[in-house]
C-alpha cells in the first residue's frame, strides 16, 4: 500500500493527523483498495436508507450541503449524491475514477469541498473555523514546509513519477490536518475510525516497533535499488547531494519553527491531561470538604460536633495532600465493602438510615472506585434533600457490569431545574461516570422521589462470577 | 387466600422494650393475642392461642427463631411467620425462611409497613424486604451450568425467572409492590404471585449452588 508514496514523506506520528499515506490517497492507486476495501462495501450495505429516500436518490434543492452520517469521510459523495438526484454508490465510484485520471487532483478537490461546504443543516463551514484556528494554520504550514522539502529531496533523486503524485498528496494533507482539528467531535471520531488501523501498527508496543522496521527496511531497498538502476555510477549522486544540502539549507530556517510546533502540540496535550486532572481533583474537594463545611455551618450550635467534623476533614486532606491517599478511597476493598463504607458514613454524618444492599462482589479497581464515589454522592444528595429518613442503595456485580441505585421516596425534583452551581449531580456524578466510560441516569418526580442508576462496565479480562 | 380484617398476632422477641414498641406501634390495626420472649414459651403461647401471624425474631437466647417454627411446623401448619431482624447476616435470615417463614423484614420498618406486611402473611403472600431480595438474588446468582453437577430432582426449583429476578431488583432498590407493579405494567397480584413463587423456591428447592451458598455462611 505504500508502493507509491513509499519515499514520498509520512507526517510524523506524534503529530496526531489523520493524514496516513492509505488515507487521502485511498482512491488514487489500485493497491489501496485492499485494505479498506471490504469494509467499505460493507457500510454501503448496512448503512440505513435515511427517511423519504428512495432507491433512486430524491433530488434536492438549494446550496451543496455534506451529509456526514451517510458518507465514509466528510459526506461530499452523500451530498452531491442528494443535490443531483444520482445513486450515492455511482457518485463514489466516479469519484474514484475522478481520482484515478486526474492522478490525485479530484482527492484534493475532495478535501476541498470538506473544508468549504457545510454539513447539511448547518451554515457554517470548517473553513470558517479554520480562520479563528491560528495554531492549526500553523501546524498546517509547518507540515506542508516540511513535505515540500522531502519532495524536493524526492525530486532530485530522480523520481519525476513521485513529483506529480506528490502535490496533491502534501496539499490533501495539509487541508486534513485542518480539517481535523477543527472538524466536529462526531466527525473526528469517524476520521479516527478510519485511521486507527494505521496507527495501530505504528504506535502499538513491540509489534508495531517490528511493523516499523520491517517497513523502513523495505523502503530502503527500494530506495538503493531505484537509485542503482537511475544512476550507475557514484558521480552522478552529485544532485543528490545537492538536494540535501537545500534541504539542511531550509531546515536551519525553518527547523526552530517546525520544532516549536511539535512543542506546542506536546503543551496542548499536557493541557488537556491537566484539565481532567483539575476537574476530578475539584469533584474530591467537593465532596469532602465542601461537603464538610457545609455541615459545619448547619450544626455551628453543636460544637462537639462541629469540632468532630473538622477533625475527621483534617485528617482526611492531611492523608490526601501528604500521603497522596484520596479522601473516601477505598483501598484494597471489595465493592460489598465499599458499598457498607459509604452506608456507615451517611448514616453516622447525616442522620438518616441507608438501606444498603449488595448483590456479588468483586474487587475495586479506578474504574469501581469511580463508580462508588458517585454512588456516595448521590446518597448524601438523597440523606441532604429529599426530607425522608431513609435511603435505599442497592449495587449488583454481573459478569460484564456493576450496577449501583440510589433511591429516596422524598420530594423530588426537576433534574432540568437544577441551579448551575450545583455541582454535585453534574460534576460529582455524571461527569465523574462518563469519563471512566460508565452511565448516570436521574429518575425524579416531584412529590414521589428520586432514583438515580449508575451503571459501570468492568472491564474485560477481569471477569469474575458473583459470589455464590 | 382472604386476610382477617384483623390479623391476630403473636409476637416473639426477647426484648420487653421492642415488644411493647411493636405493640403500639401496630395500634388497633391487629390483635396481639400473646408475646413470648424465648422459643419454649413462644411454641406454648402460639399452640395456645393459633395465631394467624407469628412476629417471630430471629435472634432468640435459647436459639434461633428457625427452631420454633420448625416445631410448629408439623402440628400448626395454617400459623404463619413474619420474621423480624435488627441483624442482617444472611445465614439467620436465610435459615429461618429456609425452615417456613413467610417473609423477612427488619426490625426499622415503619409502623404503617409493617401492618402491611402483617396483613400479606396472614393472606397467605410472602414480604420481601429489600435485604432479603439481595440474598435471593445473591444465593440464586447465575453460574455458569458446568458449575452444577449435581442432577436436581426439579429443575424448575432451582431458578429464577427473568420475570422474578426483575421483581426482585425492584424490591432491593427499595420499591414497594405497588410502584413494581406500576414499573412493570403488571398488577399488584402478579408481582404478589411471583414473590410467592421466589419464596417457595427458596424453600424446596435443593439446588446444589443454594447449598453451597448457605454452607459458606454457615447455615442447615
């Protein structure tokens, strides 16, 4: 699959592009039909017809709009498909053949439309976004710089053939790289779909490092042999030495800069990485100490208590701040044992009785705990505010899930009426749910009380029968 | 299957306090015909006045309660018990259920629940408390049928229905009958039938996981 653009250049891994040399170049060369090849026609046949569709495309009207959820990539085939009346699967077809006979030029019309055409629906186009993204413009421009180079490399060698595949292939790469990080979430996710095959043998472990070198060994032998056949003897790599001497010329320009691009790609990561940090760390504060104070407050005429509450706080932000033990962690504990943890405290902090019943049991891992400090949460919310003295919690270990409810017969609320500076609900429990991969559902009438269902996957590998 | 209007009831406990508390706290909703406060005196009051619901404690200083409806078992069958626990160990509530009790609840159930329960064994249901469909669930828990090599003399026994294991999830998250019913769209006597049916397999059925089950927290 990299027979054609094996010496033309791949954009360096760590720079997260979906831009695979199989990608943008998926209809330019008979041999990258194999790998995709069968999954495609396989989301032909399964994609379903969308509503008032008919086997022959109804005719649209009005401006070109990308119907995402109907193509492979960006959707333009769906939407020329849906402007002018034809069968989706001819329109792809011909764009292939497009590809084909303009040697890549229709790919980079492709990565064109993408950028400039909006998704149907909507009015804004990615290209709009595009302006406001100046790091990705730079990033854009720095890999382009940089494919230029090798081409020019390329070039020099001899490789005419490669020059002519390679413009298109550099421009759909750069077009990508800002389609990609300024694409929707939903359309990102299918970009990755489609390139994690790719990655996959790149990055993974000790087989993708054997994929790599197989690879680059294969390269290099072309490489030497096309060089052997071209030049026979040694004088004439003369150009080629030329050609790397340009290139070193451009990389002392351009190399600080493409060198402060990796960096801040690098930055923005460690960003995000910190970002979640932040937020899980504010959901502890949350549910220890502010929880704390706000207990003070309501029993300031109860010093005894109040000294108590801030005794047990201290030691708790003491063991989380110099032991790196994290407030109500449940270490080497079993998910029945955390289940009564949390009963005993609810009902010793807040005065109501906790109704705790655990079918099965298995061991806590992140995940587990992550679903027990939710479940926490959302028994201190029901012994807080539904007014009734008792809280039913009931946790079930099954094979593939485990599954905590926590239900009041109290007042009630709208879940949609909740003030934005609750964090409880939002951050304690759903947040704190979704990013561990796991469910929060909120079932609340006024009058009749509430029930909230958690739901964790556990994970594979780790199955254990309930115990019986 | 018709309730008295109002149930007579014995109630077994060896504390004075609480018997008095359930007392009251049953109001003129029943009778209390007779209190006991040990398994002797309690199988001598309950052959005496024939009772049509038996509040039976589980924990007794002269054993567990299992031991006084074993006895009255076999002489009395119409005489039904409720059992009643502070405790939540699985083997003495599992016990006593195992040896005929028509349900189990704890000993904080409001005054109001508890004459409703009252009035369920009398009328000849089982009452669940949320604790003890945790047990059933657990003690019933799918394995794998490898795992079961020992041929049961009645499959039927030995499992859960879906329709059963649904109920019973809704009991332990803390629903009444009524709110199953409604969650289910079935009416309240299918969720009393299938109750029913889960406390009859507890009782018979001789599955071999059960066993085991009950052998690991030391119980039979």
């Amino acid at each position: 699959m990299q027979k054609s653009t094996g010496p033309a250049p791949r954009p360096p891994a760590g720079a997260g592009t979906p831009a695979g040399p199989g990608d943008p170049g998926g209809g330019r060369t008979p041999g990258d039909h194999t790998g995709p090849w069968p999954r495609r026609r396989d989301r032909w046949r399964l994609r379903p017809r969308r509503p008032g569709q008919s086997a022959c495309e109804s005719k649209t009207s009005g401006p070109l709009r990308r119907i995402p959820e109907d193509g492979l990539l960006g959707g333009v085939a769906a939407g020329l498909a849906a402007r002018t009346g034809l069968d989706l699967t001819l329109v792809r077809l011909a764009l292939v053949l497009l590809g084909l006979v303009t040697f890549g030029y229709a790919v980079v019309a492709y990565v064109l439309f993408w950028l400039v055409v909006p998704v149907a629906g909507t009015d804004s186009s990615i290209a709009a976004r595009v302006k406001e993204d100046r790091r990705g413009i730079a990033l854009a421009v720095g890999l382009g710089s940089m494919l230029v180079a090798v081409l020019v490399l390329v070039g020099a060698i001899g490789g005419t053939w490669v020059g002519t595949l390679g413009w298109p292939l550099i421009i759909s790469v750069v077009g990508l790289v800002l389609i990609w990080r300024n694409s929707p979430d939903s359309e990102q996710a299918t970009m990755q779909h489609l390139v994690e095959p790719v990655l996959g043998l790149t990055w993974g472990g000790r087989r993708g490092v054997v994929t790599r070198l197989s690879v680059a060994g294969v390269l290099l032998i072309a490489g030497v042999s096309i060089l052997a056949a071209v030049h026979e003897t040694i004088s004439v790599l003369w150009p080629l030495i030329g050609a790397a001497l340009v290139i070193a010329a451009v990389a002392v320009v351009l190399g600080p800069w493409w060198l402060g691009i990796a960096r801040d790609l690098v930055a923005e990561r460690r960003a995000r990485i910190r970002a979640e940090e932040r937020a899980d760390m504010a959901a502890r504060v949350h549910d220890s100490v502010l929880q704390t104070l706000a207990m003070i407050q309501r029993r300031a005429d109860q010093p005894q208590q109040v000294i108590q509450l801030a005794r047990a706080q201290e030691r708790e932000l003491r063991a989380w701040l110099f032991d790196g033990r994290a407030p109500g962690s449940l270490d080497d504990m079993t998910l029945a044992a955390g289940v009564r943890q949390i009963q005993q405290e609810v009902e010793a902090q807040h005065g109501v009785s906790v109704e705790a019943v655990t079918v099965g049991d298995c061991e806590l891992d992140d995940d587990l705990s992550a679903l027990l400090a939710a479940a926490r949460e959302a028994t201190v919310n029901a012994a807080k505010w539904s007014g009734v003295g008792v809280v039913s919690l009931f946790a079930e270990v099954e094979p593939a899930s485990v599954s905590v409810y926590v239900r009041d017969r109290g007042k009630g609320f709208d879940p949609a009426a909740v003030p934005g500076d609750r964090k409880g609900l939002a951050e304690s429990i759903r947040a704190r749910m979704a990013r561990r991969g796991g469910s929060a559902t909120v079932r609340s009438t006024p009058g009749q009380g509430t029930e909230v269902s958690l739901t964790m996957p556990r994970r594979a590998g780790e199955r254990q029968p309930s115990r019986t | 299957m018709t309730a008295p209007s109002r149930p007579r009831v014995v109630i077994v406990d060896d504390h004075g306090l609480f018997r008095s508390g359930v007392r009251s706290e049953l109001g003129d909703q029943v009778e209390v015909v007779g209190e006991a406060d040990d398994v002797q005196p309690a199988i001598a009051v309950i052959g005496e006045h024939l009772p049509d619901v038996v509040l039976l404690d589980v924990h007794l200083p002269g054993g567990g309660g299992q031991l006084v409806v074993t006895a009255l078992k076999a002489v009395h069958p119409e005489v039904r018990f409720l059992a009643l626990s502070a405790s939540d160990a699985p083997e003495d509530v599992i016990a006593v259920i195992r040896a005929g009790a028509r349900g189990y609840v704890t000993k904080t159930i409001s005054g109001t629940d508890l004459v409703d329960a009252v009035r369920r064994v009398a009328a000849g249901d089982a009452v669940f408390s949320p604790r003890l469909a945790g047990f059933v669930l657990d003690a019933f828990a799918a394995l794998p049928p490898a795992d079961d090599r020992v041929p049961s003399f009645d499959p039927e026994l030995d499992q859960l229905t879906t329709r059963e294991r649904e109920v019973l999830r809704l009991i332990a998250r803390g629903y009444t009958y009524k709110e199953i019913a409604r969650e289910l769209t079935i009416s309240i006597r299918t969720v009393e039938t299938h109750v029913s049916s889960v406390l009859r397999k507890l009782q018979l059925s001789t599955r071999h996981q059960l066993t085991r089950w009950a052998a690991e927290r030391r119980l039979i």
